[in-house]
C-alpha cells in the first residue's frame, strides 16, 4: 500500500513539473514573438524612410548611407534572434538607423519627423554643443553640432568599444577604427580630451572616457549578454553588423590616420 502511495506521488510530481516546463516554454515563446514584433515595427519605419529618402549634399548622404546599413543589420539580426535580449538588440540597430534618417532630413533641411526612442547609452555619451577644431596627428579634425561640408559625419551618440562617443557632427569618423576592431587605439584618450575637454554636453573627462566610465546615469551598452557573433557585440567588436559605411576596409583598414 504504501509502495502504491509514493508511486503515486512520484506521478503526480513528473505531471507537475512536465507541466511546469510546458508553461515556461510557453510564456518564452510569447516573449520571443512579441519582442520580434516590436524590433519589426521599427525595421519597418527605418525601411520606409530609406527607400524613400534622397540625400541632397555629402551629410545627407553619408547619413543615409549609414542608415541604410544599419536596416541590413537589424533585418539579419531580427532573423537570427531565438531570444528576447536579441530582438531587442535588433531594435536598438533599427533605432540607431532611424536616428541617422533624422540625421539625414535636417542635412537636407527638412522636417526631422518624430522623436525616437533613446538608444542604449546615449545620455551618458552627451553631444557636442559648440564647434571645435584640433589638430591630430598631422591632420584637422572637427565636431559641430549641426551638418556642414566641413562636418558631414554624424553619430547619434552611444557606446563604441566600451566606450562613450557623444552625438554629433564630425569631419571624420574617428570612432571607426574602433568600431570595427572592437579596441580603442593608444591615442583615442588624447583626440578625446583634445576634442571634448571643458564641452558643456559632455559630462566626462579623458580618464573617464578612457576607463568607459562615462558620468555612470547610462552604463547601458549595445553588447553584453546574448550576443550575435562573439564578444559584446552582434557580428563582431561593439559594431552592430560591422563597418557601417565610411573608412576604407582595403589593405591595413586606414581609417584617416588610425592604422591596425
């Protein structure tokens, strides 16, 4: 009798738990589609406006150019996903395009449209908020806060490598090396502080650039976690789908000064 009892508590627990798993796995698949579906609304917007849009001088167009790579990215990441951080990450690639489109407009003049969420350690990484210009290892570098011939490369702001990189517009874009290496070179600390030091929108110093500090209100970053290819990143260093248009690739990746 009593060896009848405990196998029928040994069957009532294998239901239990069997049925415990199914529901898990159940909610998980939930979560994983609708994650999906909020990163497809956004690939969606980004998708509209780049086949729609037209770039009219050098800004305009590299901004559509990196827009345009940044919706490759995010429709081969939403494909690959099989988790929600990763759906997520898809979105913040489409989101990080939609912030070049809007880029894109006020180059050409035009209404930027609507507000777009907040990317993954964008307030911590500030914005440039006035015109400088430095000198750097034999070459000018810029950053403005509005497009121009002299600035036509624009970042949204966020983490490359670890590291802050304020929005703004820039006459090269010195965080690719980074970018695609995934490591900041020797002299990523002087350009910063050269560049940045007492700017109003930047809320950190050189050291804490240098340490991927920041001011500490958004440690967010882009990597981490589920991943898409390696390392904190989705598809290798901290890019979102590698080079996303701008710097020269051929022989020993010559970025403008930065060699690997």
């Amino acid at each position: 009798m009593e060896l009848l009892l405990i196998v029928a508590i040994i069957a009532v627990v294998a239901v239990l738990v069997k049925r415990n798993r199914s529901i898990g796995a159940g909610n998980q698949a939930r979560a994983l589609e609708d994650a999906k579906a909020d990163a497809r609304q956004a690939i969606e917007r980004l998708g509209g406006q780049v086949f729609n849009l037209v770039g009219s001088d050098t800004a305009s167009k590299q901004a559509l150019a990196d827009a345009s790579e940044r919706y490759t990215a995010a429709g081969s990441q939403i494909e690959q996903a099989n988790s929600p951080t990763q759906a997520r990450l898809a979105k913040q690639t489409a989101l990080e395009g939609l912030y070049y489109i809007r880029a894109a407009r006020v180059a050409m003049g035009i209404d930027p449209g609507p507000e777009v969420p907040t990317l993954d350690g964008q307030q911590a990484a500030g914005r440039v908020t006035e015109d400088r210009k430095i000198d750097f290892e034999g070459r000018q570098i810029e950053a403005s806060p509005s497009p121009s011939q002299q600035t036509p490369n624009y970042y949204p702001g966020g983490r490359v490598a670890g590291r802050p990189v304020p929005a703004g517009w820039y006459s090269e874009p010195w965080w690719k090396p980074a970018l695609v290496a995934g490591a900041w070179g020797l002299g990523s600390m002087f350009l910063f502080s050269a560049m940045f030091s007492g700017m109003a929108g930047v809320p950190y110093d050189a050291e804490a650039f240098e340490s991927g500090a920041g001011d500490g209100s958004d440690a967010g970053d882009m990597g981490g976690g589920d991943d898409f290819g390696g390392g904190d990143d989705m598809g290798g260093g901290d890019d979102m789908g590698g080079d996303f248009g701008g710097g020269d690739m051929g022989g020993d990746m010559d970025f403008g000064g930065f060699d690997f």
